[in-house]
C-alpha cells in the first residue's frame, strides 16, 4: 500500500467508526425514552437495563452497517474532493479505478467483520437480548391455536387440539406413524404435560395402538413419561426468535419448519440471505458512494452529503419492501433480499461510466 492508500483507510474507517458511534449514539436515545417507563413497570435494576443495552448496542450498531459505510464514504469522499485532494491524485497520474482501492479493502475488512459478527457472535448475545424484550417489554403471551398439526418426522404426524403454554399442558393428543396411506401406530392421550425434572412428556390416560401386519396390538394406561420431537419452547412467543440463531441455527430451524409445513418459515429464510446479501451491500454502497461525492462542486459538501443520505433513505426503502414481501411468501426469499444490491449496484455502474468525475 502506497501512503496515499492508508491516508485515505486511515480516513474511511476513522468516519465510519464516528458514523457509527453518533447514529448508535442517537438510537439509543431514543430507545430509551421509549422504554423508560417499561424498565420501571418492570421494577429492573440498573445493572439490568445495561447489561441489556450491552447486548443491544452491538445488534443495531452491526444493523446499520451498510449505511454508515455508505454515509462515512460520502462524508470522506466529498470533503477530499472539497480540499482539491482527489484532484491532486487524479492530476499525479492514479487513475480512478486505482484510487478505489483503499475504500475496497476498508469496505473488505468492514465486510467480513460484519458477516462474522452477525453469523455466529451476536445471535449468541440477542439471545438473552431477545428474551429480555419478551420478559419485561412484551405483553404477556398465550398459544392460542387450536386444532394444532404438524409433522415432527418423516411419516409421523402430531396432533393437539389445545395447548396452554402457561402451565405447559395439551389436550386431545394423538401420534401417529404411518406407511403411505397405512397406519403403524396411533398414541393418544387426553392430556400431556412437560415434566421438567424428568425433561419427559407425561401422558394421561393414554391408549396405543401398534398395527404389524394384520395384527394389531392395543396398550392403555392411565399415566406413561415418553419423549416427543416437541419441545414446550415451541409453543412459547417466537418474538426475533431468527435474531438469535446463528447461521447453522437457522439452517436447522428452516429444515424443521419444511418438514413441518409451517406457513412463517420465509422469516427464517429472509433473515439467513439477508445475513449473506448485507456484506455485498457494504461493497456496493461503498462504491456508489464514492462516485456521487468525488467530484468537487462550488456549493460545498453539503449537496453531496444530502444525496448520500436520501440514496440511503431509497436504499432502506426497497430493502423494507422487498424483506415485508418474502416474508409474506409473495417472492422467493433468496431473490427479494437481493433485489436491492441488484439495483443499487446496476444504478452504480451507471454512473460510474456516465458522471463526470
């Protein structure tokens, strides 16, 4: 790296660092003037409320990645170009394709750190974060479907007619295993329990029925413990549950949710591309951004940096819309959160070959 390559790093990652410092600053705020009240309904200590702004301040500060990268490089770019410094460069004989090197590999190193940190390290922290929230910040929340299927194996089918997630206790329990369009085996029971100490379903008047060939085998009881592929966390509020799932997590979780034939498994679909489409995006708004800010006008930066923040209001925009329609499970998950790097990145190449620089 030349000098004048690390004096420009230097300077990139020195604003996106501030940039990040004052929007995080800003949302924390007013997060917490929303939720003053809350903590104090709740009766939570102080050490409490920090040890869950620690947990916060990480997720939103990597969140906004992708446009505090893209603010910071208008805010360098155009004071340079406001200094005459690109000028000076272009005029020494670098060429501007040259000159976008030292934005790539801080953009690069932006990047990387941002996909490990969103795929592995802070879902592992919004998992307390996201549990705190449904404490003390959401309204009490009960399982209220009825009539409840899910397939929980190949071939096996679940079925409850109530659950309470309250006192953990279904009703109208029927398993059953099947073979095509034949039955193997039908377990009911009037009522499940989750024993806790046992880590078991206790089963209550339960009656089985076992089908091998043309014999069938019937066992009742009143009382029986059985493991399930069911979990009472299942029927718990599913509040940002993806939030905190690492990116194996969310494999797992998406696999599940198939075999299962859940109607919400594109949330899960949406956030796991998202978390590969958003260090593209830091590359993509890093080169848009030097584009619209490097080329010095007499009115100042202030032009420049207006632009930089309404393209990042658009680029927000169609991330929203396209995110809100995957997940209603209108488009393809794995398109919709590209559909903004797409544009934004054919919008970049366009002005790259036709702006005057």
């Amino acid at each position: 790296m030349k000098l004048i390559d690390k004096y420009i790093l230097k300077k990139f990652l020195g604003a996106f660092i501030f940039t990040v410092l004052i929007i995080v600053s800003i949302i924390l705020v007013i997060d917490i003037t929303e939720k003053t009240d809350k903590f104090a309904e709740a009766g939570l200590e102080t050490s409490q409320v920090l040890g869950y702004y620690m947990d916060f301040i990480p997720w939103i500060a990597n969140f906004i990645t992708p446009l505090t990268v893209f603010i910071a490089t208008v805010f360098v770019t155009a004071k340079m170009a406001g200094h005459t410094e690109i000028v000076a460069i272009l005029s020494s004989g670098v060429s501007f394709r040259r000159m976008l090197l030292p934005y790539f590999i801080g953009s690069v190193m932006i990047a990387v750190t941002s996909f490990v940190l969103t795929g592995w390290v802070i879902p592992n922290s919004n998992k307390s974060r996201v549990a705190f929230e449904v404490e003390y910040l959401k309204s009490k929340f009960y399982f209220d479907k009825t009539n409840y299927h899910i397939q929980v194996a190949p071939n096996t089918y679940l079925y409850i007619r109530s659950y309470n997630n309250q006192t953990e206790m279904g009703y109208d329990f029927t398993l059953e295993k099947v073979d095509g369009t034949k039955l193997l085996e039908k377990l009911s029971a009037s009522r499940i329990k989750w024993d806790e100490e046992k880590s078991k379903w206790v089963l209550s008047n339960w009656r089985k029925h076992s089908i091998t060939g043309d014999v069938e085998k019937i066992e009742e009881g009143k009382e029986i413990d059985t493991t399930l592929a069911i979990h009472p966390s299942e029927f718990d509020n599913d509040y940002r549950s993806q939030d905190a799932m690492t990116i194996n997590e969310l494999d797992e979780q998406i696999a599940k949710l198939r075999l299962r034939g859940a109607s919400n498994v594109e949330v899960f679909e949406v956030e796991k591309y998202t978390r590969f489409t958003s260090p593209f995006a830091v590359l993509i708004l890093t080169f848009m951004g030097v584009i619209v800010s490097s080329r010095k006008t007499r009115g100042g930066a202030g032009f420049q940096i207006a632009l930089g923040f309404f393209l990042s209001f658009l680029y927000i925009l169609f991330f929203i819309m396209t995110k809100t329609i995957a997940e209603a499970g209108s488009m393809d998950p794995a398109i919709s959160v590209w559909i903004p790097n797409i544009l934004f990145g054919g919008i970049s190449l366009l002005m790259y070959k036709y702006v005057p620089r």
